[in-house]
C-alpha cells in the first residue's frame, strides 16, 4: 500500500487489481484519479436522497476536474434490490448512450452497490464501474467483494455475478453523518471477522474501543477493513476459504428477509452470529465461555440485538433458510467454531450438516431467552 495525497491505498489482491483508496475528506481527489482511466460517459447512480446529501458535491468535484457525468436515480432500500430496479437500471443506461468504454459510479451503500455492480457485469457482458461507499458497511464490507447480487422471492442474494469494481473511493466524511443505528450495524462485520480469524477477541474488544472514542472514527473504519482484507489476502476471488466470512449469515439472511425492514443487516447477522454460536454449542463443539463472548461483544459492549424476535417463527425461519445461497447438494449446512478463529471441519469446506430438529430447537432458544430478560442475562 502507499500513502499519498491523503488517500490511503489498498491492496484488495484481486486480478486483474481493484484498489482501495481511503480518506477523510478526498472528494476533490476523486476526478484526478478517475482521469487515469479512459472513458466516453460516466454515470453517477444514487438515490434522490444520498444524490442531495453527497452526490451534489462529488458532481460539482467532477465538474471542476473536467469530468462531465451524468445522475441516473434508483431506490436504494432493501425491498427494491430486485430485479424490477435492475431492469430498469439497465434499460435506462443504454438508452441514455452508454456504451462498452462507459463507467458507471455507485454512489451508496450495499443496495446501491450491488444493483450497480450487477448492472455494470450484465450491460454488454461486462462494463466498468466505481464504488462510492457512504455507509459504515459499505466502506468495510460489501464494497472489499467481487460479488454482486440482488434478492429473489424466496430469499437474499439469489441472482448474482462475481464482477470486481475498477476502484473502490472511501471517503470516511460520508459514513460520520450516518445514525449510529446503522453505524453499528456495520461494526457488527467487523467482529465476526475477529472471531473467525483470530487467536482470541482481544481485536474484537480494541475495535470497540475505537467505537466509543468519538474523534477515532477513521481509524475504526481501517481497522474494520483491514480485518475482512487480511481474510481475502488468501482467497480474494471469495470461492474458497473466504467462505468462512459467511459465518453467522445462514441464520441472518434469513431472519433479515423475514423482518422485512425492521432489522438491519448488520443486526440480522448478529443474531445469526449469536444462533451459530449457541448451535456449536448445543452439539458439543463450542464452550460456554466462548458463546458467552460472542454475546458480551455484540450484546453487551455493541449493544445490537443478539436474540432472536417473538413474532419470527422458527419454523419460518428454517424454510427461509433452505433458499440459502449456500445451500449444495449436500442440503443446508452451517459454519460452525469452536473457538477464536477455529472452526469446525477446517479441513474440509468449513461447513457441517445438522439435523433440522437441532436447528429448530436452538431457534426456539434463542427466541424464549428474548422473550424473558432474566434468560439473556444467564446466557
């Protein structure tokens, strides 16, 4: 990585290369690095929403760099990460005169991220875009991936393509204005990557300690990236032992789609962290000490929900998750630990098969203990 200007480059070790360029406050830096590539048009997709809050002053960057580029809106919530919005999208660029030397920029978070991505790996099988993360989650998770999908009837990231960005542009002044829900939420990541990468939580609990230091926000964002980084060092392409950042999302993609909106992500996959943990658990493979853990870090010191809700069924959530985008001929398998960075089957694809009944009775658990207090505080 090299340092210069301010913007902090990152080496994500795909091929053919996607850097990562960080900051805090880098947006008139962005034309000067666009320009080192060739382009006819640029697009800047966004909500109407982000396209006021940050969009007008990347535009007006670009403008004054000598890059004429035009907004293209979408929605950019959950529900509308369809193939309705892909269509659309897809449709209205080519008719607007991109062509296969266009760029399209992702301005947003992982909604916006993805439907753009997949929209520049389908238009004319394969056209170039930029990331512009501006959430907590973006900048250190769904923007550090080749993997680009949008959600199905039946459940989330069912459609999809492997398609690497041309360069990812972090810009840490965007996330600081987001809700510290959302904010959270986006932590979350960040220690499930320490609990399936490291010796111990100690990474874990620092992460947090830069949370609760008010002018450490930057650094909380490195830190947050670097740890899903140091896992794609070994398998960038993410199909093979990077598999292992799934942890926790069998059970939270499911519990996500069914919340329809009132969870976040980040929260769906805490409770998802949380369920894998007590399921390890359960069959013998995980200590109490270390289940507790995964609750004092993500309950206790992040403060997200790590209980499952009262008006999710168990039952529902389980057929839910046979439309995992996981599941092989092998049926529905979890990523399970044992401890700080090991797992269950490291040997093999990191996945174990359990018996529908033992996923159902650590669902109805989970669930009874976010019914009484008392149970939660004895976990």
């Amino acid at each position: 990585m090299d340092r210069a200007n301010d913007v902090l480059t990152l080496d994500t070790c795909l091929d053919p290369g996607s850097p990562y360029c960080f900051g805090d406050g880098i947006v008139h830096q962005f034309p000067a690095y666009l320009k080192r590539h060739e382009f006819d048009r640029c697009y800047l997709v966004s909500s109407g929403q982000l396209l006021k809050m940050f969009g007008t002053g990347l535009l007006a960057a670009m403008s004054s760099g000598g890059v004429r580029c035009e907004p293209v809106l979408i929605s950019d919530t959950e529900p509308y990460k369809n193939w309705q919005t892909l269509r659309l999208l897809c449709e209205k660029l080519t008719a607007e005169g991109a062509t296969k030397d266009s760029i399209l920029i992702a301005l947003g978070g992982g909604v916006i991220g993805n439907i753009v991505g997949l929209a520049a790996g389908l238009i004319f099988r394969g056209i170039r875009f930029v990331q512009v993360p501006t959430t907590v989650t973006a900048q250190t998770d769904s923007t550090l991936s080749n993997k680009q999908a949008i959600n199905g009837a039946m459940g989330k990231n069912q459609f999809g393509v492997y398609h690497a960005p041309l360069f990812v542009w972090a810009d840490a002044s965007y996330p600081r204005s987001e809700p510290v829900r959302q904010q959270k939420s986006g932590i979350v990541e960040g220690i499930k990557n320490v609990l399936i990468s490291h010796e111990s939580v100690g990474a874990a609990d620092a992460m947090l300690d830069l949370w609760e230091s008010a002018d450490r926000f930057p650094e909380l964002l490195l830190s947050l990236i670097r740890s899903k980084l140091a896992i794609l060092e070994k398998d960038p392409s993410e199909r093979g032992s990077a598999i292992i950042l799934e942890y926790g999302h069998t059970f939270g993609h499911a519990i996500e789609w069914l919340s329809q909106g009132k969870l976040l992500h980040g929260e769906a996959v805490a409770i998802g962290i949380c369920l894998a943990a007590e399921l390890s658990h359960a069959l013998g493979f995980q200590s109490r000490q270390f289940l507790q853990e995964h609750h004092r870090l993500l309950g206790g010191r992040l403060q997200v929900p790590t209980m499952l809700p009262g008006d999710l069924s168990p039952g529902a959530i389980y057929q839910a998750m046979l439309a995992d985008n996981k599941r092989t001929a092998r049926g529905l398998r979890f990523l399970l630990l044992k401890a700080c960075g090991q797992f269950v089957n490291p040997d093999g694809d990191y996945m174990v098969s359990v018996e529908r009944r033992q996923v159902l009775q650590c669902l109805a658990s989970s669930q009874q203990a976010s019914v009484a207090p008392s149970a939660r505080k004895a976990v």
